[in-house]
C-alpha cells in the first residue's frame, strides 16, 4: 500500500466501494451521546429490520431466531428488536423503540421504556428509559436509570438509581472545575439528562446518581454521588482505584462471561490508571 494519508485516501478509492450520502453528526460534549442516540435509534431500528434477520413474533415485536421471548412479555408499542440468543423473562414491559442485543438478559417485572439499547451480554432489571447500556455491563436489580449512557463492564448495584429531571422542571446544567479553582457552567438545554458512567464503573447498594452525573472510568461510588467523579476515585474505602485492583475485578467479571481475562487486558487498564 502506499504510504501518508494521500496514498491510503487512493487505496479506498481504488476499491470501488459504494458511496453514502449522509451527515455525519459529531459529538462536542459528552452528554451529547444522549441527544444523539435519541435521534437515530429509529432508524438504525429501522434498518436492522430490514436485513431480514428479524420476524414479527407480535405487534412491534422482530426476533432473532434463537432469540427467546417469554409469552407474558407486553409490547404496548414497537418497534423492538431482540437479537440472537437474547433472553426476556415473563412480566416484562417494552415500550418501543428498543434494541436487545446479542445474549443479553432482561430480568422479569422489568420496565424497558422507549429509546433504550441494551447491549450484548448486558443483564438488565428494574426500569430503564432512553438509555445506553454498552455490552457487559450490568443492572439486573430494581432502581431506575433514565437518560444515560453506560460504558462497558459497569456493574450497577441494586437500588442503583438516577435522576433525569430536576425538581423545578428547568434545564440540566452542568459544572466543570477549572485549575484556577473556579467553576463553568455547561447549559446542556436538556429538560431529561441522566448519567454518563464510563467504563469499569461500579456502584454500591441504593447509590443516587443526580442530574448530568459523570462517573469516571473505573470509579466506584456509593450513596448520594457527586456531579463529577474522577477515572478510578473510590469512595468506599477511599483514594484511588490501582491498576491491579481494577484488573482483580475485570478478571472475575470476566470469568462470569466465560472470557478469558489476558495480558492485554492488564496493560490496558495500566495505561488507563498511569
């Protein structure tokens, strides 16, 4: 191949590929991941179905084959769509748009409300609205989680539960501390904005997320949580979250998934830490 971007630019062309015409939407802040995700879970719905993969087992419902979808699951509105090997337990309630990923698990009397993704692997229980739950991840318990965006590997403890509005109805806004010791404010122009939760995150029993929180990668929090938390900050025990410690954890949440934990897991995690 040719070497520079000019010359990789001439290798793609120089396959024919088919061209798209579309915009591509870039995201600035990152609770623009939720306004973005709202915008085009229809039509990335959409599509899926129409690869053929899909049929209509009911009204608004389009399974997988292999895909198991219990006779006392409601769909009061569709358009949900369950991958392969997904599994959802009786007495649960999708309200559409939805997407269920590859083998992930919606626990009974679970309330899946519209524009929520769960991802491959993920379990997922209790009420969930228009979120993101990034394969992995867990929230298998009572609590709700509305309008956020779950990084990969989190683990949500029971009773676990975000706010998404606040009490004089008015736009989130957000705070960012600078070196200075000051603080900027960020007008997100959301009435509805949740949590961000990065990678590797976990929460202790009954923990309160508020309004626009962001819980950094590896954090562990418990009780009423801050609006920021730092990557790796862990308010159990205190202090900080060490690359082998995140890596003890990984590894067994790993083993649970039947995956092996390897060498570049480690190394990841260790550059995530340094």
């Amino acid at each position: 191949m040719a070497g520079g971007l000019v010359g990789l630019l001439d290798d793609i062309a120089a396959l024919a590929l088919p061209a798209a015409d579309a915009a591509l939407e870039l995201v600035h802040q990152a609770h623009d991941v939720v306004g973005a995700h709202e915008r085009i879970i229809v039509g990335s719905l959409a599509m899926r179905i129409d690869t053929g993969h899909f049929r209509e087992r009911a009204p608004g419902l389009f399974a997988a084959d292999g895909a198991v979808v219990a006779e006392q699951v409601v769909v009061r509105h569709g358009p949900v769509v369950v991958e392969a090997g997904a599994e959802i337990a009786p007495f649960v309630c999708l309200d559409g748009p939805i997407w269920i990923g590859a083998r992930a698990r919606v626990n009974p009397h679970s309330w899946i409300r519209a524009g929520t993704a769960i991802g491959a692997e993920c379990r997922a229980g209790g009420e969930i609205e228009a979120t993101v739950m990034e394969p992995f991840s867990n929230k298998p318990h009572d609590g709700f989680l509305g309008h956020s965006h779950v990084g990969s590997w989190v683990n949500l403890g029971a009773g676990t539960t975000t706010s998404n509005l606040k009490a004089s109805y008015g736009p989130v806004r957000l705070h960012e501390a600078r070196p200075d010791g000051g603080r900027d404010t960020v007008h997100t122009g959301r009435q509805f904005l949740g949590a961000m939760i990065g990678d590797f995150a976990k929460t202790a029993i009954n923990t309160s997320l508020p309004c626009g929180g962001r819980i950094g990668v590896g954090a562990t929090v418990g009780g009423t949580v801050a609006e920021s938390v730092p990557a790796f900050a862990n308010q159990l025990v205190g202090g900080r979250t060490t690359a082998d410690q995140a890596a003890t954890v990984l590894q067994r949440m790993m083993a649970r998934r039947g995956l092996e934990f390897l060498d570049a897991d480690r190394e990841f995690l260790e550059a995530l830490t340094g």
